[in-house]
C-alpha cells in the first residue's frame, strides 16, 4: 500500500526569487496595484494604508530588518529542498491553487486533480525587460524551451475516484490544451525545490481565491484527511509526500492571524484551524486554506519544524507571510 510518510509547506511569492537588493528597493510599485483587504478583511486603497501606517512601522522595513528577513527565507528553503530530497518520494501531492492560469471566470472548479502523464512549465518571455520584479516573475518559468514534468498519473487517477466516493465533487483534469500551462503554486516548486532531482507530482487545485465556490475550512480539512486515506488505500508500496504551496496572509500581512495558524499548526489545534473566519480568509490570505489541507493529511506525522518570517515589503506595510514547514514520520 501507499505510505504517506512526510509533509511539507511553502509560500510561492516571487519575493523568494528576488535578490535581497530588490526586496531593499521594495515593492511599493506592485503593491499599489494589488488588491488589498485590511486585517478585518475590508477592502482598502495603498494610499489609505500609507496615510494610516504608524511611524513606528518603519523599522520593520529597515535595512537591517530587511536583509534579516531574506537570509531567514532562504536558510528555510535551503532546508526544505533537503528535507524533500531526504524523503526519497515517489510522488508528490501538491495542494496549490490556480489565479486565472488555466481556470478562467467562465469555469473555475471548486476542487480539481490532476491526473496526466506530465505537466508542461512554459519557456519565459524572450523579450527583455527592464523590470526587476517581472524578471523575478519569469523565474518560475522554463530558462530556454518548455518543459514537461512527470505526473503520478495513477495515484492521481485513484485519489479523483476515492474522492467522488467521499462525497467530495471532483474536476478531473487530465490534460493542458493550448497555451496552458501549470501555474507558479506549482511552478515554484518545480523550479525551486526540484533542481537536482524531480518527484512526480499529483496537483491538486484548490479554489482559494475566488467566490462564490471557495471550499470552507472545515472542507478543506476533511480533503486533507480524505487524501491522506487515499494514500494509504493505495495498492502500490510507494513512498508518497503532500505540500501545501501558497500563504500565508498577503497583502497586508496580517501577523495575529498568521501567528494563530502556525500555533494552531504546532499544538495540531484542529479546531483553530477549521473554524478560522472566511472572511479573513481572502485574495492571497484565502490560500492559507491549502495549509488547512496538509495540517489535516499531516495529523498522524511529527512537525520537525516550522518557520514563519512576515516579509514587510512596502511603506504601506504590505508583503507577504513567509511560512515553510516539514512534517515526517
């Protein structure tokens, strides 16, 4: 049978392709843009956060405090990759969610599954540009020609229909067409986390961002339980790990809810995690629902360490909550 014997977390922000010059320039021309809700979940403009930021907030955004805070990232994603390699998988159950990348406002499943023989990463723009933040971006993109990662097209297959018998409505997706490509929640870790070896991996998609069909949290605990069956229901003996790609709260950073979630985490709080209001639960916020996920499959693994780093970008004190962790057995 399948053994699900390890667990992991990351953040995907393309602050963690940035060097540490470019989060020392900070990102006030992005997060102007950015759609942002305020710690009680409002919606508000970047100029009504600068002209309500505390001057004490300026230390959190210092040099010191800056160059601090990617130093602690990238330790934490030097560990992670080792811990991923370390767990010798043979595939990868990846809970991330998809912003517009092959899911559009016409059809958006609530939850999908992957379920091919590969998944294609598209080749970068060739064009140059001058803008730092976008070659950042085109990070998580192929350096010369497309690429196409190996797939668990089976372990896939038998999660989808042990989900449908779970009462849980399943998307399928067995292919990309056209221009498609996977998303940066799994991007990221292809091209982060998979430089030296590639685990077949298992997408899972998860509808975090967009209303009306958001899964609630309660909802996506019992996914994380129902997929961490599945592994084991499994007919083949293979070594299987499960991430969750994504969170925690951005724009705003928002360090009471994400300390609330990491302590949840760390006590195995379930019932912190599964009642966690929704209505924080929003843009890059919501997918703190995919570590809602992997807490779940991950309650009969030991926590070997979590590291949580709130990445104060911009004079508005937006940025994102940096969350890495491993789970083993």
């Amino acid at each position: 049978m399948g053994r699900l014997v390890a667990a992991f977390g990351s953040s995907h922000s393309t602050m963690l392709f940035s060097s540490v010059d470019n989060w020392l320039s900070l990102f006030d021309h992005i997060d102007c843009k950015a759609p942002i809700n305020d710690r009680a979940g409002t919606p508000r403009s970047f100029e009504e956060l600068l002209k309500s930021t505390p001057r004490s907030a300026a230390a959190k955004i210092s040099h010191d405090a800056i160059v601090a805070r990617h130093a602690a990232t990238a330790e934490s994603m030097d560990r992670l990759q080792a811990a991923i390699k370390a767990a010798r998988l043979d595939a990868l159950i990846v809970v991330g969610d998809d912003q517009r990348e092959i899911f559009k406002d016409a059809c958006r499943p609530a939850i999908g599954v992957y379920y091919g023989d590969t998944i294609r990463n598209a080749a970068a723009p060739r064009e140059p540009t001058d803008d730092w933040y976008l070659c950042d971006q085109r990070r998580r993109l192929e350096d010369d020609n497309d690429r196409f990662y190996p797939c668990h097209a089976d372990l896939g297959a038998h999660i989808i229909a042990g989900l449908m018998e779970r009462d849980f409505d399943i998307t399928a997706v067995k292919a990309l067409v056209g221009d498609q490509f996977e998303g940066h929640a799994y991007s990221f870790i292809h091209r982060r986390f998979m430089t030296d070896s590639v685990v077949p991996m298992v997408p899972v998609f998860l509808n975090t961002y967009y209303p009306p069909n958001q899964p609630g949290p309660q909802r996506c605990f019992d996914l994380g339980v129902a997929i961490a069956d599945l592994v084991t229901a499994f007919a083949d003996d293979i070594r299987v790990g499960i991430l969750a790609s994504g969170g925690l709260s951005h724009f705003l950073i928002n360090e009471e809810l994400d300390r609330k979630v990491v302590g949840a985490i760390e006590r195995k709080d379930h019932d912190t995690l599964t009642s966690l209001p929704p209505n924080l639960l929003h843009t890059g916020s919501s997918e703190i629902r995919n570590w809602i996920c992997i807490a779940a499959a991950a309650k009969n693994l030991k926590l070997d360490w979590i590291s949580y780093v709130p990445a104060y970008r911009s004079r508005a004190m937006t940025g994102v909550g940096l969350c890495f962790a491993h789970w083993s057995q």
